[in-house]
C-alpha cells in the first residue's frame, strides 16, 4: 500500500512569490491536513480537509490556504511569501475521524525556502 | 482546550540503557493518544497509539507507552537504547469531531555509544 505523497521535495521561492504544494493521501483516507515545521516551533497545525470541505483552519493568516480535490488529494497555497514562511510542509492523511482506526499518517514532506 | 506537554526538549541515555520520553495530557475526557518518530529531513512515523482498552500498549521497534488516566500521561519506553532511535519523538491527543490532532513540542533523543 502506498503512502503518503508530497510534491515538490524541495521548493525555493523569492520573497512576495506564491507556492503550491500538493499532497496524495493513503488510498481509503478522505482526511488530509497540512502542518508547518518550522525550526524551534514544532509543528503547528495548518488545514484540515475532508470529504471536499474545510473541517478545521490552525492559526494562520488567509494567505494560506488550500483545497481538496474528488480524489482527495490536497494543495496548499501559500501567497505573498515571507521569509518566515520558510519550513517544511507535511501533510498527513487519516480514514474519516470517528472511526475506531483513526489516526494519521504522514509524508516525507516540502522544505519550502524563502529567499 | 486540549493540550499535550513533553518533558524535556532533549534527553540523551546511553546505548542499552532504558529510554523514558515523558507525555502529559490535558483533557476534559480521555482522549486517544499518540506516539509518532521523525528521523531527520523526513515525515512522521507512527509509534503506537492508544484509543480504548488495554493502558499498556506495544508499539514498533519495542516501545510501548502506557495510559495512566489518574496521572494524565501517556509515557513512552523502550527497555534498552539503540543508536538508531535516536530522533525527534512526538507526542499527540486527540479527542473527537473537527478538533485536529494536538502535538507536544516534541523531544530529541541522542543515544550514546
């Protein structure tokens, strides 16, 4: 069974730029969510998607934003990039939350630098 | 609010010795509790988890963690290091609905030779 997929592995982008980064969940999930890792900050929950909708927003400006296709699978869009926006981008997938085998599953992630 | 607190950022044993990474909880109800490793440059992987049932739980690479509900914590063990776990190790709650995960701040584990 395949995991969880990010794309680009790696991601550079000059100051004022946007960045799309995009995320395939486990066959089966219908959850994805997005967390920056930032140096020091830990990771601080971005988005939650299922089923198509926004199910949960962490504490980040609206320049951050994303959708979740039929496929399920996700992008982020970061716009009007800050140099602080530089971290690495996972994204996580789960079955819906309520079921008894909730838990989440992550990939290897995009490093996003901001020049 | 939910909240999960590590103890200690970095915490260092000797190979072979005991391994105890230190996970508190806080939560109106029992919530179901994670364990999840991050080697460098890489995603999160799963340790074990906790949802209902048995409080000792076995997870992969001989941890296990048990949930101690009068102590609010999730400890996580291993009974003798190897140089290979060491690496970020996080610790996360969940209770129900459209809450999202909760992670700890995280804790470093060097293993000595």
């Amino acid at each position: 069974e395949a995991g969880v997929t990010q794309s680009p592995t790696h991601l550079i982008k000059t100051r004022g730029q946007q960045a799309t980064l995009r995320c395939s969940p486990i066959s089966g999930h219908t959850s994805v969510y997005w967390y920056q890792q930032a140096l020091g900050l830990g990771l601080q929950f971005l988005l939650w998607y299922d089923e198509g909708e926004e199910r949960n927003r962490g504490n980040f400006p609206p320049r951050f934003s994303g959708r979740q296709f039929p496929n399920y699978s996700s992008e982020l869009n970061v716009n009007a990039l800050e140099l602080e926006d530089s971290a690495l981008y996972l994204c996580a997938s789960s079955r819906r939350p309520g079921l008894s085998s909730y838990e989440q599953y992550f990939g290897p992630g995009t490093r996003l630098t901001v020049t | 609010a939910q909240s999960v607190t590590q103890l200690g950022s970095h915490v260092s044993v000797s190979e072979g010795a005991l391994v105890l990474l230190r996970c508190n909880y806080s939560s109106s109800v029992p919530p179901y509790l994670f364990w999840y490793v991050q080697y460098p440059n890489q995603g999160l992987q799963l340790l074990l988890k906790y949802t209902t049932g048995a409080t000792l739980v076995k997870g992969i690479n001989g941890f296990e963690a048990e949930f101690k509900k009068s102590e609010t914590s999730f400890h996580l063990t291993k009974p003798s290091a190897h140089m290979s776990d060491a690496a970020e190790y996080f610790c996360a709650s969940w209770n129900s609905g459209n809450t999202p995960l909760v992670f700890g701040k995280g804790t470093r584990l060097s293993v000595i030779a």
